[in-house]
C-alpha cells in the first residue's frame, strides 16, 4: 500500500481503535498522529496511512 494513501478523520479513528471525538483531541493537544487539512480554511482533516503506522509504532515503543 501507497504512503500517499490517505483516509478521512472517521476511518483514521476506526482504524486507531478510537473515537473521532478522541482522534480530534489527540490532534488539538498535538499528540496525535500527523494531520493533513484540506480545503478552505481546513474544513477536512486527512492522514496518511504511512504516518498512522509510524504513529502507531512509535506510541507503542517499550
């Protein structure tokens, strides 16, 4: 799979585990995964599939 292929908000949270409302937080407080805004003014966040798995690897590293 692509690194440059990107989901929505929604599916990046599902396939974190987590809600949107939890994925949103994680990105306002800046501990969540990279973010991409698209559009005017932002009005959609996207991610890339390569950072969600850099993030998850990094965020489970012992």
């Amino acid at each position: 799979m692509s690194g440059d292929f990107r989901v929505s908000e929604k599916n990046a949270a599902y396939l974190l585990g987590y809600s949107a409302k939890y994925l949103k937080s994680l990105r306002h407080a800046g501990n969540g995964p990279r973010f991409y805004e698209i559009g005017v003014g932002g009005s959609r966040i996207s991610y890339k599939f390569e950072d969600l798995a850099s993030w998850i690897e990094m965020a489970h590293k012992t």
